[in-house]
C-alpha cells in the first residue's frame, strides 16, 4: 500500500498532461495554419508528439504494475520502461524531426505568414496550460523528494519512475517552445523576414532532441539493469553490516526491476559461530529490515559465504559495482 500513493500520482499527472497537450495541439494547428508560422506547426506537432508521448507513459505504468506471475517472477516493471523509450523515440522522431526540417524550409522558401493574431492568442493561452500541468509535475517532484530525503534536481537525474520525469521534461520543453515560438513569429512580423519564424521551429525542434535523448538514455540504462542511487545502496549495506551474526558483506549487488521495485542480492560471510538456524533468522530480520525502511525493495537475497584469506578477521569489504548512479 506504501507504493500505491506515488503510482496513482504518476498515473494523475500523465493524464492531465496527455489531456493538456491534445487541447493545445488542436489550438496551435489551427492558428498554425490560419498564420502559416513555421513555428506555430512545429509546437503544433511538438503537442501532437507530447500528447501521443503521455499516452504512450500511461501504457508505462498500466502494463509496468501487473503483478508478477510463473512465467515473470520479478514482475512487468521493466516494461514500463520499454513504453517510456518508445515515447521518447517517438519525440525524437516526430517532434524534433518535423521542428527542425520544417524551419529549414521556411527559411529556404521564405514563405509570408498570414494572420498574427490568432498565434499570439493561442500561444498566451497554450502558457496558461502548460503552466497548471508543469505545477502538477513540480508538486510531485517536490514531494516524492521529500520522500527519498534528497532535492528535486537530484531526484529527477536518479528517480526509477521515468514518467514523472519525461511529464518535467517535456512540460518544461513546451513552455521554452512556447516562449521561442513567441520570439520567432513576433520578430517574422516586425521586420517582414521569415527567417526568424524558421530559425525558432529550428530551435523547437532542436529543444526536443535534448529532452528526447535525455529520455532515451535514462530509459535504455534502466533496461539494462542499473543500480539503486549511491546513498540508498549504503544504507542498504549499513543495514546489513548491523546484523549480529554478520561479520562482512563481500558483494552487495542491486538493481532496479521497475519504478517501485528493488532487488538485493548479498554474499555475506557469517560468524563462523553461526549455526544454520541463526543464518535463517538474520536472513529474515534483513529482509524484515530492508523492506520495512524501504518499501521498494521487493527481494532480498543473502549468499553466505567462506571468509576470505587475509580478511583480517572483522574487516569488511564491500564490492564496488562501478557506473553506479551519483551519490544522492
């Protein structure tokens, strides 16, 4: 149940970003082509590749959160981030795509944009929006940060939910487009030179390569299997080290199988005291432990293991997995 508040809080901000975006698409295209800016159907498609992309990250966490069954033991939360990569590919794609060829066109073919008007409505309008949807994004940023005892910057760069994350992301893009947009039909109309409508699509679309490969590679590092956060692994080896029978922590290995859950996986050298029954009970009181303080961590397993030649008795040593996330 200690999960289910932040799953539900991801999946309320998805759609009202999804349903932000799909009315603002269909505002910008229609000014889009009343003006002919370049600009303004490139944030069109920028909100047609943001709504697609929250549909997509609902599909995320829907399909992520089924249970585990024989056939999936650890669970479907790595799927979710195989949606959230598609989202991102689809940004990558779509948006940056079409942004940047299309303002390489009207600067070629300096077409004259028609009525200003409706653009400058419709941009104003798309802000007011954006800004309610990107608050809900900070909010949960904000607590969910709180929660892990770490600040909201280093939160997003290490957080396992990618869908809070691209929903920042992406809300935060729209407004610096929305902004660029602005510029780039306000300086076409005063000065009579599509150029400048061209140069700012340029930059939308070059605005959503960023936001898209930052996606795409916290996605495809998550898929591979990476590590909890620096911190979070030293107070998982703290807990471990204060257990009565365990003398060292050899390797202590883990990694993130979906948003919520963790696994931990320990080989372990025990008192050489230790009988079988009291190994069973430390491997209980572990996972009581872990799971107690953290409730993502789903699995815990402990390997007991020989005493290493030369250990020096009661020293620890602990493997360092390198590439681990930043220390948050």
């Amino acid at each position: 149940m200690a999960e289910a508040a932040p799953r539900t809080e991801s999946v309320g901000t998805v759609v009202v970003a999804g349903a932000a975006n799909l009315a603002i698409a269909v505002a910008k295209l229609i000014a889009g082509l009343l003006s002919g800016s370049a600009a303004m159907l490139s944030e069109a498609v920028h909100s047609v590749a943001d709504t697609t992309t929250e549909v997509l990250l609902y599909a995320a966490l829907r399909r992520g959160a089924r249970p585990a069954d024989p056939r999936h033991p650890f669970g479907y939360g790595k799927e979710s981030y195989v949606w959230a990569l598609l989202a991102a590919l689809f940004t990558f794609v779509a948006g940056a795509g079409f942004a940047v060829t299309h303002g390489v066109t009207t600067i070629l073919v300096h077409e004259h944009s028609g009525d200003y008007l409706a653009s400058y409505v419709v941009l104003a309008v798309s802000f007011g929006i954006e800004s309610v949807s990107l608050a809900r994004a900070v909010r949960q940023v904000r607590r969910e940060s709180r929660r892990w005892r770490t600040t909201p910057r280093r939160f997003l760069r290490t957080t396992a939910d990618t869908t809070v994350k691209a929903v920042f992301l992406e809300d935060s893009a729209a407004l610096v487009g929305l902004l660029l947009a602005a510029v780039g039909v306000a300086l076409s109309q005063l000065t009579g030179d599509e150029l400048y409508d061209g140069i700012a699509s340029i930059l939308i679309g070059l605005l959503l390569l960023v936001v898209a490969t930052t996606l795409a590679y916290s996605n495809v590092s998550l898929l591979v299997g990476r590590a909890v956060p620096g911190r979070l692994r030293r107070e998982i080896e703290d807990e471990l080290t204060d257990l009565p029978t365990v003398r060292r922590i050899d390797t202590l290995l883990t990694m993130q199988l979906g948003p919520d859950d963790v696994l931990v996986a320990a080989k372990v050298d025990f008192a050489d005291e230790a009988t079988g029954a009291d190994i069973e009970a430390a491997a209980d009181e572990a996972e009581r432990r872990l799971t107690g303080r953290h409730p993502g961590i789903r699995y815990v397993f402990l390997d007991p293991t020989r005493s290493r030649p030369g250990s020096g008795g009661d020293a620890r040593f602990t493997q360092d997995p390198g590439g681990s996330p930043p220390t948050t």
